[in-house]
C-alpha cells in the first residue's frame, strides 16, 4: 500500500501535465486564429477568397493556410494571386509558428510591417508585385533563418538595410523595381549563403562593390537598370559559380577581360549593354560551353567579332549600337562561325560599321533563329537568297546600308516573317510577288530604294498589316484595290512620291483603322472617292501633288479626328466647304487648285468663316488659291488682297 502512493503521484502530475500543455497549446491555437482574423479584417477581397475564414471550420482547413501536423500552428500564409488588396495587418506577426509567406501577385499597399521581425521562425518572405510603400523594416534582420526574400515590383523607397547583411543563410535576395537610391551596402558580403541577388530597375548610384566576387555560392547578380559607375570589380569576373551576370543600362565603363571565359567556366547569360565599355570583345568568350546570351549592344566596343564556333549553346548574340567593324570586305565573317550555335534566336550587329557583304553562310544559321538586325551598318551587296532558309524568321531588319540588286524572291517562304525593315537601301528591280505569302507579316518598309514596277496585287493576302510603306521608289502603274483594302492597316499607309497613276480606288473606305496616309507627289487622277469618308480613325491624310479633280468631297466631314489635311497642287475645284471649321485641324493645305471666289478683300462675302475667324495667310498667288496653316495661339488678320 505504502507504495501505492508514489505511483499515484507521478500519475497525477502527469495528467495535470497533458493538461496544463493541452491547454497552453489551446491558447496558442486560438492565439493564432484571432491574428488570422485580424489580418482579415485589414483586408479587401472582392473575390471572396477568404470566405472560409469564419468559425465553421478549423482555421487550419482555411484556404490559404497550412498547419504544422504536431501543434495544429499557422506554418504557412499563401494568398498569392488572389485579388486582394487593402494593407498587411501587423497582427501577422503574432503568428509565431510561420515560415511563409507568400502574398504575391496581389494589390496591397501601405508599408510592410515591422511586426514581421517577431517571426523568428520566418525562412520565406514573397510579398512582389504588390504597391507596398515605405523602407524595409531594418529588424528583418532578426528573422536568422530566413532563406528567400523576394519584395520585387513594389513602391518601396529609401536605402536598402545594411542589416538584411547579418542574414547568412539568405539564398535569394530580390528587391527589383522599386524606388531605392543609395549605394550597394558592403555589409552584404556576409551574405555567404547568397545565390540570387537582383535589384535592377532602381535608382542606386556609385560603383559596385569588390565584394559581391567574394559571394562564393553567388549565380544570380541583376544590377541593371540603375545609375551605377566606374567600372566592374575584376572580383566578380572571377566567381566561379556566377551563371547569369546582368548589368544593361547603367554608366559602367572600362574594359572586359580577355580571360572572361575561363575565369567564368559557368556563365550562362551576360548582359553588359547601354553602358559606356571600350575595348575589344574577348575572344575567349568561346571558351564559356554554357554561354546562351551575349547582350553588349549600346557600348563603344570596336574592332571585330571574334569566331564563335565553339558557342554552340548561343541563343542570343547582341553586339549593336557600338563601333565594331571596319567597313572592310570580312567584317562579317564572323556570321559563318554561328552556324555551328545550333540553337540560335536572336543574331544583332546593327548599328556599327560593318561593311563588305551579307555571307552566303547566313541561310545556315539555326533553324530556330527568329530574329536578325543587321541595319544602319555600311553593308553592301545584295541579300543573299539563302535567307530563304530561316523558316523561322520573325524580323528581319536590314534597312540604312547599300544593299543593291533584287529583294530575294526567297523571302517569300518566311512564313513566319512578322517585320520586314528593307528601307533606305539601293534595292532595285520589281517587288517581289511572293511576299503576298507572307501572310503573318505586320510591318513591311521597302521606302527609299530604287524599285520599280506595279506594287504586287499579291500584297493584299497579308491581312494582318499594320504598316506598309512602299514611299521614295519608282513605282508606277495602278494602286490595286486589295491594298487600300487592307482593313488591318492601322498605322501608316505610305505610298507617296512614286509614279503611280489612275484613280484611288474606292476600297480605300477599307481603311477603316488607318491613322495616316500618305498619296502625295503621284500621278493619280478622278475625284477623290465619297467612301474615304469612312476611314474614321484618320489623322493625317496627304493627297498633294498629283491630278485630283471635282469637289472636295462632303464625306470628309465625318473625320472628326482628322489633323492634317493637305489637298494643295491638284486640280480640285468648287467652293471650299464649310465644314472644315468643324474638325480638328492643325494643318490644312488648299493651294495650286482652282477653287472659286477666294479674295481676301473685306467686302468679299465668300470667305468661309473658319478663314474669316482664324485669319488667312494670303499673298498674290494665294489669293485664288488658299493654303491655310491653323496655329494654336497665333492668328493673322489678312489686310487686302493684292492686285
């Protein structure tokens, strides 16, 4: 018996034990349902994706919310992309247990919290694409364990926290597309657990730090878009495990070493342009197996474009806008050395002075490639027809050199082909037919060449035309119905200063989404068509210097979003309409026409009152013929008319 009582004791303690523990975890429990609701409350869901947050159910079965499986605690918080909007309640941080959040893809504002610092469990933070205003609460530094912060694509202002510089097991730090300013602190070089690290489109300044080349396990570092200077610490091009370098668009400046290749056996992707860099392009960048973009436009680099043969994982190459090429006859051999980049996309050279011809190797290059600029160069020769062979084609922009002979006729099997930028070239002979096959084409510019002929009826198949501007040639003959039917046009129809002739069809009342176009310096003839007066979206409509004859037709007043109107040297005749006064005119053009009764002379009762109003510029030879230049601000009163 005696031992009886020790036994009841301990049995004793224990249930009070598991009692005094059932109910400490109760409390905890609904410690964290009360914060929930809180955070509820300071938000706005017009979605109803936080329906379930009511007492039917255990919060642990509340959408967005998962529990830990031991204490039924709050681990982690994921509404993301879920519509809500409204402010992060600090009551967020009494949930003591939680390891994530994630509230991305949302509409939240106001600052984030500083209550989040209690979260000592806290190891993800993903709060990008919101309105988040405000610093970042320096005390996240107390969350030792986190390992991913992600607060991109906010409205986050001031310096970033040297403190955030004390969390060694962070692996991923974005703080992209913000408002920051101030300098990359140098704290961060404790951040020895650190992979991602990007911040571009800020406004950082000074240079950047030697110690981002100590960031051993570093393979992300996006600082573009910022106003950082000076050059780039030859620590960085010395880490190992650095796969994706990107530095586009700020004031970098200095040279590239020869050696970056080999002392950076894992880059993947390099993007250095819109800086101000000098020097050659390393030859060793072939040494990198693993490189799939090179972006070095915008730069000063000069000199030539080494052999890449051995990049056979090149995706993009992007060398324009800078002054490589010496507008010698091999500038470009070093398009041949791409044939073996297998899986090419995207090849840019324009805007150097590479001269010499295209090489026939072109139309070897990767099936894949979908884009090639080879413009405002000093390239000569014709344009090989094995450009044919690029069924991948989307751009091809090729405008500003002294390119000559035919347009390939091969063009016609780019399918796929969305731009076509052959203009200010020396290009002769006829357009080709075959780009009527070209049914995906969205923008084509053939201007200023020496191209000859009848514009293609076949043009009309391409029914997905924004633009066409066929301007500065020598064209002649008919305008085909089909291409001034071209409802898809929508931005500039440009057929001026060729030798066309015969009327403007009537299919021109097509142009139903056309915002300008352009007939002037033509030889076309008859009235202007009654059906132009459909085309409601113009804004500018240039039909000077050709044979037009009659009336100024009366449909033309329903363009009410009209702006430009030149009408001047044709062979247009009666009264000028009054209507013109009604619309929205910045420049209207009558002269050299032969329309009645037009004395600037006070007692002269046929003035329309928009001339009468606005004033005249007259002069002898305007006083039959009138042209009218509207100013905003500045108006003219006509004195007499001149003998």
């Amino acid at each position: 018996m005696a031992s009886f009582w020790p036994l009841f004791v301990v049995m004793f303690l224990s249930f009070l034990s598991r009692g005094f523990l059932a109910s400490g975890m109760a409390d905890r429990q609904e410690r964290d349902q009360l914060a929930l609701l809180e955070v509820k409350a300071k938000m706005v869901d017009p979605m109803g994706v936080l329906s379930s947050w009511n007492d039917t159910a255990p919060f642990c079965e509340w959408h967005g919310i998962l529990c830990s499986h031991k204490h039924r605690r709050v681990t982690m918080l994921d509404l993301r992309s879920s519509g809500l909007s409204g402010v992060l309640s600090p009551h967020v941080g009494n949930l003591s247990f939680l390891r994530e959040i994630n509230l991305q893809n949302n509409s939240f504002s106001s600052a984030i919290p500083s209550e989040v610092s209690n979260l000592k469990r806290l190891r993800v933070l993903y709060l990008q694409n919101n309105s988040f205003t405000g610093q970042i609460p320096s005390n996240l530094s107390h969350c030792l364990g986190m390992v991913d912060i992600n607060l991109g694509r906010n409205r986050l202002v001031g310096n970033f926290p040297s403190e955030i510089g004390s969390l060694s097991n962070l692996r991923g730090l974005r703080l992209h597309a913000n408002n920051f300013v101030g300098n990359l602190p140098h704290s961060y070089s404790n951040l020895s657990s650190l992979e991602h690290f990007n911040v571009d489109m800020n406004n950082l300044e000074g240079r950047i730090p030697h110690i981002f080349g100590k960031l051993k396990n570093l393979k992300f570092l996006n600082v573009a878009a910022n106003h950082l200077n000076g050059p780039i610490p030859r620590s960085i091009f010395n880490s190992t495990s650095l796969m994706v370098l990107e530095m586009t668009m700020n004031q970098l400046e200095g040279t590239l070493p020869t050696d970056i290749g080999i002392t950076l056996p894992n880059i993947v992707a390099i993007g250095l342009s819109l800086n101000m860099f000098i020097g050659s392009i390393p030859k060793s960048f072939s040494n990198a197996s693993n490189i799939a973009q090179i972006s070095i436009g915008g730069n000063y680099f000069a000199g030539d474009v080494p052999s890449l043969s051995t990049a056979t994982r090149l995706r993009w190459l992007n060398v324009g806008e800078n002054q490589l090429g010496s507008r010698k006859p091999d500038d470009l051999r070093f398009i041949c050395s791409l044939t073996n980049s297998t899986i090419l996309e995207k090849l840019g050279i324009d805007g150097n002075n590479f001269g010499g011809n295209i090489p026939e190797c072109i139309g070897n290059l990767s099936s894949t490639l979908i884009e090639i600029g080879l413009s405002d160069n000093k390239i000569s020769g014709m344009l090989p027809a094995s450009v044919g062979n690029l069924v991948s084609l989307k751009l091809l922009l090729a405008w500003g050199n002294s390119l000559q002979g035919n347009i390939p006729s091969s063009i016609g099997l780019l399918k796929n082909l969305n731009a076509l930028h052959l203009h200010r070239n020396s290009f002769s002979g006829e357009i080709p037919s075959s780009l009527g096959n070209l049914e995906m084409l969205v923008r084509l510019y053939l201007a200023e060449n020496n191209l000859h002929g009848s514009i293609p009826a076949t043009l009309g198949n391409c029914k997905d035309l924004f633009v066409l501007d066929l301007s500065w040639n020598s064209l002649g003959g008919l305008i085909p119905p089909g291409i001034v039917g071209l409802s898809s046009l929508s931005i500039v129809l440009d057929l001026s200063r060729n030798n066309l002739s015969g009327p403007l069809p009537s299919e021109v009342g097509s142009l139903i989404n056309l915002n300008e176009h352009d007939l002037s310096g033509n030889r076309l003839s008859g009235v202007i068509p009654t059906t132009i007066g459909s085309c409601s979206n113009l804004l500018g409509l240039y039909l000077e210097d050709n044979f037009f004859e009659g009336n100024i037709p009366s449909s033309l007043e329903s363009l009410r979003g009209l702006e430009d109107l030149n009408l001047s040297s044709n062979r247009l005749s009666g009264r000028v309409p009054e209507f013109l006064q009604f619309l929205n005119l910045t420049n209207l053009g009558l002269s050299n026409n032969d329309f009645e009764v037009l004395c600037l002379q006070e007692e002269c009762s046929e003035i329309p009152p928009l001339f009468r109003s606005l004033g005249i510029r007259s002069s002898a030879a305007d006083c039959l013929n009138i042209t009218y230049w509207r100013a905003v601000q500045k108006f003219q009163e006509s004195q007499d008319c001149p003998a």
